[in-house]
C-alpha cells in the first residue's frame, strides 16, 4: 500500500458497517449519507494528534472518549487514556474512505 | 432457550391528573431534530415533558439526527428523562415506520434497556465485556443487517453470536428471542425499581 497521507485522516470518521469486508472496518466521513442504525461508532482524528472516539453506549447513546492518535508508517493508534490503546492496520485511506484491520483480525 | 417474558404493555387510560386519555399526546415542535441529549424530553427544549416515570413508561417518537434508531435509560435513572426514545421511522409496523425497521422491534430492544438489560456484546468492541446474563454467549461486538448463521467470535463455537437476540444490533425481521436468564434480570426490574408502572 502507497505511504498514508496523515492530511487524508484528519476529520471524523463513522464506522460504515454496511460495508465491511471479512478482514476489513469500513469508515466514511460524517457527511457521508449513512442509512439509520441501531448505532454508530466514529472516531476524529483532530490535527496536531488530539483524538475524540465516540462508541456505542450500554443505553444507545454515544459515549464520548478523548485521547491521542498517532501514525507509524501504516498502523493508526488511538490511545483512549484509560481506555487502553487501539491499533489497527490502515487497508486503504483516501478523504473519502478509510479502511481498518481490526486488532483482533 | 427461547423465553416469553410475561409482560404486556397498554396504552394509558388515564393522564396524570386522572382524566381519560388515549395515551398518547402530539407535540409540534420547530426542531428538525433531535440528538441523544435528552432535549426531546423537556418541553423547555422543544420536546415534550414526561408523565410521572414512577408509574407511567413514558416513549418519545421523534425525528432523531445522525440516523439513530434510539436510545433508553436504565432503571435508578433521574426521573425527568425516564423513559425510551424511539425514531419516527422506525416506531412500530405501520404509519411512518420503513424497512428493514418496520416490526417495532426498536421499542422492544429499548423497553429491554429499561427492564435492565445490556446489549449481548456486554458494549466492549472485544471479548472482555458481559452482558451480565449467564445464559447468552460472550461476543465481541454488536451485529448489523442481517447475519448469516453462525457468526463466531470469542471462541462461542459452534453456534456463535445470538445475534437473533433482541439486545443485538440487527435488522427487525432478524431479532427474535429474549433468554430466560433475561427474562429474570426484566423481570427483577418490573418487580422492583419499575413496579409502580404495573397495573
């Protein structure tokens, strides 16, 4: 995969679930028409490294957790403070989508 | 493994001043939407108050923002925003409600939040989280659309997720069952914080 472009990451991203693949978590930026769900979760990747994740919640609200992000080479982590770290391979970035191995896959 | 949870819902028959209603009240409002911020349950903020939650269970049917479906409140909750939120197009199985969310299974997986129930992923995006139920399988994370059978995660072979569950995250037509080890957890809720809305 060609180098990522951190410029190309920086805005919020939803989760587009329609449109994951076996291995793969689709993201679309949030002007994206999304169809309803019961859910959604979104990540932004603010310049300067500052990260605000927004997960499902146990009532169906959004959950709102801010941390950090970083990129090394083609891996994107998110350090949510407590929360832990999450680190995905990036499949594919563009503005327009982004795709993410999942930690466990 | 299927379990019936003996509980029946009326519309209100009285208001909380005693006079006879239909249950339901209509509110005009000149928000476009709403969000998950509860602004829905204050007429201060364009929605509608509630009714008293210690005896009624109060559902708010509304245009939602960022297409979400709707969200609840457990019990031991602050009062004013007691209840269920629910949207338009995904109330009920007539009138405004479209597919693949048109068999009202949002009310029943959201009622389930206010009986008490968690989502059957136990809300981590991994194997660590429990929805607090000893009768459904561990799963990683929530299940979309319609599933083809099994999905397996956290090691819960052969069958996999019980994504047909009502506390999953799929289409109408694709949820099904409560368990019993639910059924008690919503039954200890109508039994206990929820009793004053029995009849």
């Amino acid at each position: 995969m060609a180098a990522v472009d951190p410029a190309d990451l920086e805005q919020r991203w939803v989760h587009s679930h329609e449109e994951d693949t076996p291995s793969g978590q689709v993201f679309r930026p949030a002007s994206f028409p999304f169809p309803r769900a019961r859910g959604r979760r979104s990540f932004e990747l603010k310049p300067g490294g500052r990260l605000v994740a927004r997960d499902i919640g146990p009532d169906d609200r959004g959950v709102t957790t801010e941390g950090t992000w970083e990129l090394q080479g083609d891996e994107l982590r998110l350090h949510l403070g407590a929360g832990g770290a999450r680190v995905y391979r990036i499949e594919a970035a563009s503005r327009e989508r982004l795709v993410l191995r999942a930690p466990s896959a | 493994m299927v379990a019936d949870a003996r509980l029946q819902f009326k519309l209100a028959r009285k208001d909380p001043s005693g006079k006879a209603t239909s249950g339901i009240t209509r509110t005009r409002t000149t928000e476009a939407s709403f969000s998950d911020d509860d602004s829905v349950k204050s007429s201060s903020t364009g929605g509608a108050d509630p009714w008293p939650a210690d005896t009624y269970l109060n559902i708010w049917v509304c245009t939602l923002s960022d297409g979400l479906l709707g969200y609840a409140q457990f019990p031991g909750g602050p009062r004013p925003t007691d209840g269920v939120v629910i949207l338009n197009s995904a109330f009920g199985s007539a009138g405004t409600a479209t597919a693949p969310f048109d068999l009202g299974r949002t009310a029943t997986h959201e009622v389930g939040h206010w009986l008490n129930l968690r989502h059957i992923w136990g809300d981590t995006e991994d194997c660590t989280g429990s929805d607090l139920v000893s009768d459904t399988p561990n799963a990683a994370g929530p299940n979309f659309g319609k599933p083809e059978f099994p999905r397996v995660t956290c090691g819960n072979g052969p069958n996999g997720d019980m994504f047909m569950n009502y506390m999953d995250y799929v289409d109408d037509d694709s949820m099904l069952m409560f368990t019993p080890q639910q059924v008690v957890r919503m039954r200890a809720a109508i039994d206990g914080p929820r009793q004053g809305v029995k009849s």
